[in-house]
C-alpha cells in the first residue's frame, strides 16, 4: 500500500485547540449528577433507618398497649382500694374514743362525789362536721348523762368545772340540783345533782396509720 504524503505546509496546517470552557460544563455536569446519585443513596439509607425505627417502635407500642391492657383489672382494684380506704379514712378521723372520754371522767371526780348512774352514747363516726370552735374535735351527737350524790353545792360547782376541762365534752350544763337529808343521826345533808354534756371526738385529724387499719384486697 503506497505511503500517504501530506502536501500541506506545516505552516498552513490547522492545529487543535483544547475547548477548556466545554470541559468544565462536562465536569460540574459529571459532578452534579454524582451529587445527585449520592444524595439519593445517603437519603435512601436514612428513609431505611427511618423505616425500621418505625417498625419497632409499632412493636414496641403494641407490646406496650398488651401490658396495659394486662394491667387495667389491677387500676380499677386500685381504685376501689383508694375509694375503700377513703372512706376508713374518714371514720377513723370522726371516731369517738368512749374509753378516753370515760377515763377522763374518772380522773375529774371528787372524793367526796359518787355517781348512781352514768350514760354514755355516741353515733357512727360518719357525716361528721368541723368543731366550729376551730379546735381539730368533731362534734357529734353524742351524750354524757350524770346522776350522783354529794356533799354540798361547792362540790357539785367543781364537777361541773372539772368536767367542762374534759376535751372529749361539749357544753356541760348543770340540769339539777338539789338538797336532801340523808336520814342518818348526823343528819348528814347531801345534794342531789344530774349534769348534761355532748361527747365530742377530740382526736386530731390526719392521714390513717396503716398499722392501725389496713385494707385488704378480696
């Protein structure tokens, strides 16, 4: 095959040039769309993470909701335990102590005094209301009726006072008195006296110790 020879001058020959400017469009081109396809990668990868942290908290909710609704038969017990133990509450703060009312009572007696008869009563310890002294008693409708014998009109004077410092007793009323002689040959005098109060609950107020009252789940 014959050789070819290129007659043109080498002056006169055209010269390739490099069009940069067109390179550069390629390239930011190239880079963009590597960009993009990254972006899209790392987006998607996210969208998966997403995707699963969703799924297992679903999971998570639905073995949650399982336990609460496990659970609820024990909240509704609860809440009757705090409905049962409300009302022990309130009957444990608005009872009446007749043992301490009646020890006070003793304490307060003259020697020279003796009673014939003594009456003590005092209500359930519900539908109370506030001592309107102010004071932490709950007074109630409790009555303390006293029917004795004693010396003379000072020593029935001092009962009434001695028994009207009792905390557990609310107006305390002298309802008779009167002389009589006892027949003796002395013709020893005594008086005759019947008292009045309303028993009151003289315990403070407050929360229940649960080593007194405890409610027990049936």
């Amino acid at each position: 095959m014959a050789r070819r020879i290129n007659l043109i001058p080498r002056t006169e020959r055209p010269r390739t040039k490099t069009d940069w400017g067109f390179l550069s469009i390629v390239g930011l081109f190239i880079i963009v769309i590597f960009g993009l396809g990254f972006g899209y990668y790392m987006l998607s990868n996210v969208l998966d993470q997403r995707k699963q942290e969703l799924a297992d908290l679903e999971v998570q909710t639905s073995q949650l909701q399982q336990q609460v609704d496990a659970l609820r038969p024990y909240e509704l017990l609860a809440s009757q335990r705090e409905d049962v133990q409300a009302v022990v509450q309130d009957i444990y703060s608005s009872r009446t102590l007749l043992s301490d009312v009646l020890d006070a009572v003793s304490l307060v007696v003259p020697e020279n005094a003796w009673f014939q008869s003594l009456e003590l009563t005092a209500d359930d310890p519900v539908n109370s209301a506030p001592d309107p002294t102010g004071k932490s008693a709950v007074v109630g409708s409790g009555t303390l009726t006293i029917e004795g014998k004693t010396y003379s009109f000072e020593d029935v004077s001092r009962l009434v006072v001695r028994l009207q410092l009792i905390p557990g007793l609310r107006n305390v009323t002298l309802s008779q008195a009167t002389g009589m002689d006892a027949g003796a040959a002395d013709s020893v005098s005594l008086k005759s006296f019947a008292i009045g109060a309303a028993v009151v609950n003289s315990e403070p107020g407050g929360a229940l110790p649960l080593s007194d009252v405890e409610v027990t789940e049936q």
